[in-house]
C-alpha cells in the first residue's frame, strides 16, 4: 500500500491583459432592454440541456480524445485508477467531492466538479493529484490531518503539470484547466485575503482562459472552469484593486437580459461585476457617462432577474448593530446576488459625480457612506444566514475586507470579526490579516478582542 502523499497508489504575474481587452463597457450594456423580460415564463434552473450544448460537449469530448496523441503519455493512466486501494487517498477522494466540489459547483448546474472531474480523475495523473492535494490541505486546515500530505501530491501533481504547459496544444485539455483551478482553490487557502500570495495557478488560468474561445464550448467542463476561474480572479482584483486580467469576451459570456435559466443570471451578475471592477480601477478615470452606463445595466439586472431569486424568508435587522436574515435554498441565487451587490457597493464607491470640494461633498459623502452600510448589510445577512453554503461566506469576507470599516457600532465590529474567524477555522480560508486591520481601522485598542 503506497503511503499517502507520494502520489495515487497505483503509479509512481498578474501584469498580463489579453489583448483583445476593452475598458468600454457603454458598448456592452447600451442595448439592454429588461422591459421585454417575461418573469412568469422564464424556464426554471434544471432545465439546462439543449442541442446546441449538446453538440458543444460532444465536440470537447473528440478533442480531448484526439489531445492524446498531442501531449506527454504520463498526463493519463495506462489503466483506471478508480477504485484507489489506499483507504486514505480514498477518504480524501470523498472528501473532495463531498466539501469541496460544492464550493466549485454553485453557478454549475452540470455540477462538472462534483460529478465528472472524479471520472476524468480516473484516467488523468495529474486531476487526481490535484484532487488529493486540495482534500489534503483542507483537512490539514481545518483537522488535525498530516499537514505534510497535501504537499506531496501537490508536488506530484506539478511534475506532470509543468512539463504539459509547455506544450501549446495543453491549453485545449480541459483536464489539465480543471487541475489548475482546483490547484488555485488550494492556493487561496494557503494564502490571505490581503492578496499577498504568488498567484502561481492563476497566471495558469490565464493561459487557458486567453487561449481563444475555439476550446471554451458550452456546458464543458473547460466552460464550468472559466467560470470559476473569473470567480476566483475577480476576489484577487477587488483585493489589488486592479483590473480583472481575464478575456472577457469569451463566447460563453453572456450580458443579455434575454429570458435564461438561473444559473446564467447568476453568472450574468458576476461579468458585471467584473466589467465594473475593470472600469474602476482602470487606466483612465471613470466618467459619469461610464458610470451611468454600468449603473443602468445593474439596476435593468435587479428588475430583469427571475423572482427565484427572491429569499424564502427574511426578517429586518433588530437594533442598530445588527444584521439582517435572509434565507435562500440555493448557492446559485446567493452567489447572484452577493455579486451584483458588491458591483453596486464599488459603483457606490466610485460615483464620479460626488463633488471633490466644495460645500455639498460633506452632504454627497454622508449619502455615499450610509448607501454603503445599506448594502453591507444585506451583503453580510446573506453570509450569515446562510452559512450552509461556505461560498457565500467567503463573498461575504470579501465585501468585509473591503466595506467593513464602514461599521461604528460595536456589536456589527464584533459580528464581522466573528464570521470571519469562522470562515477561517471551518472552511481554511485564511482572514487573520483582515481582521487585524479592521481592528485597527475600527479604533480597538486590544486587537485580542
């Protein structure tokens, strides 16, 4: 029996902007007409096949057959690793799938990293490492689990993965995309909120994601990751406070209000967010007319957006300290929503139109700050409330990092600090340095509280 870590039992900077990047949204969005949505016919979010998706698959799948005869015969297993004989590997093989696909999956309604990345590991070297390394590290985090173990196959997963990048046909194996963001799921976890880590596996996103649209084919596992990807890319530019440096004119991107199941107005959410990131923090200063262009397209997204998306309870806030309940049954509507709200927060935050001097800024400000706390609050109820799901609690730190010095009341400081130290020991995502600069931010003077 092969010890854990030395691999399956059964063998052995974020200065690049695709060059196709626009800064133009007013393009994007001047056409959206959300008027002409019907909510009441709207199909549901299962109802996710059609023929041409259909037709996509099966055109990704003969090309990651064909792949074969392109790359290095060690990326794949001679023969199925499944069933694994090594009772640990298999406990984190469960693991994986049970804890941490999840949190890959919510806007997949094909749930690509839960169901068929487990399959695809059977027969990629490198996937199944990938898979070990992260179940590994999450339990190492969060467990007393060998701490150690996790290194191992992350090193093993890199010797098949570093050799293949070299390889310009690697870009077209979805495999390999889907190991690089799980290997960036793991690398968030050893790193913090602060964006102080080496972006390693997200500069390898980029490589896949700036390779062309010819490999991002609907309802692919190649399209389930470039949505994670963006996700994961996105957190990384609110933190730097730069430019979201992924192609964002990918044909399966899609801006439209068109009638469309929920999990396409979710990833409709999060573009926004992205194009309004990308205007933020760009070369030349936000204009009015910009901002008014973005601003439309997210107040047509909140009218527009399928009343599913709408909580199953809620209950106001009681006192001034506290937070909102806000119940939803799906990671999918929850990570629509706390997406579209952090794009209001920075159009908040950036409005152009706030005077710089002069004797309404004091006036322009005070509106500008409790809108902010508004949509904090919302933004951390559904974090909350909802900690069934963990990727709305690691949005909600996001949104904290960045807004929650806004709060003055003592009871929201000692709610947020709370949550975040939650997230970190439930769920390994590091919020230790957040914390301390809110504690600091907030005034406290003994930053053990």
């Amino acid at each position: 029996m092969a010890s854990p870590g030395t691999g399956p039992s059964d063998h052995s900077s974020r200065d690049t902007i695709p060059q196709n990047y626009t800064e133009d949204s007013d393009t994007q969005y001047s056409g959206l007409k959300p008027l002409t949505v019907d909510l009441h016919t709207r199909p549901r979010a299962e109802h996710h096949h059609n023929r041409l998706e259909a037709r996509g698959v099966q055109t990704m799948q003969r090309s990651q057959r064909n792949l074969r005869s392109h790359v290095p015969t060690s990326h794949f297993h001679d023969s199925a690793a499944l069933p694994l004989k090594n009772r640990t590997e298999a406990i984190l093989f469960r693991h994986y799938i049970q804890v941490i696909a999840v949190c890959l999956d919510c806007c997949d309604p094909l749930q690509h990293f839960e169901l068929i990345v487990p399959e695809r590991a059977s027969t990629c070297h490198t996937l199944l490492n990938a898979i070990l390394a992260i179940a590994a590290r999450h339990l190492s985090h969060t467990t007393d689990f060998d701490p150690l173990a996790s290194n191992r196959y992350h090193d093993e997963c890199l010797k098949s993965l570093i050799p293949m990048m070299n390889h310009s046909s690697a870009v077209a194996d979805e495999n390999l995309f889907a190991a690089t963001i799980i290997l960036r799921m793991l690398e968030e976890m050893d790193g913090s909120y602060t964006g102080q880590d080496t972006y390693s596996h997200l500069l390898g996103i980029h490589a896949f994601v700036n390779a062309g649209s010819q490999y991002m084919v609907p309802g692919s596992l190649s399209a389930a990751s470039f949505w994670v990807g963006l996700r994961q890319e996105i957190y990384i530019a609110i933190l730097t406070q730069q430019r979201v440096k992924l192609n964002l004119d990918d044909c399966i991107v899609d801006r439209s209000l068109e009638p469309a199941e929920d999990y396409t107005w979710s990833n409709r959410a999060i573009i926004l967010l992205a194009d309004i990131l990308n205007s933020c923090f760009g070369d030349t200063p936000l204009t009015i007319q910009k901002w008014t262009t973005l601003n439309d397209a997210a107040e047509s997204w909140t009218r527009a957006r399928p009343p599913s998306f709408d909580p199953f309870f809620v209950k106001e806030a009681t006192g001034p300290g506290g937070f909102p309940e806000i119940w939803h049954g799906s990671s999918c509507h929850i990570l629509g929503i706390q997406h579209h709200l952090l794009a209001q927060l920075f159009l908040v935050q950036f409005d152009p139109s706030i005077p710089r001097v002069g004797t309404n800024r004091r006036t322009a400000m005070q509106r500008m700050t409790q809108r902010i706390e508004a949509l904090m609050r919302k933004l951390c109820g559904l974090g909350i409330s909802n900690q069934w799901t963990p990727p709305a609690m690691f949005t909600t730190c996001i949104g904290i990092a960045m807004f929650g010095d806004h709060f003055s009341e003592r009871s929201a400081q000692e709610a947020l600090a709370e949550f975040l130290k939650k997230t970190e020991t439930a769920h390994a995502r590091p919020t230790a340095a957040i914390q301390q600069q809110l504690m600091k931010a907030w005034g406290w003077t003994d930053t053990g509280d």
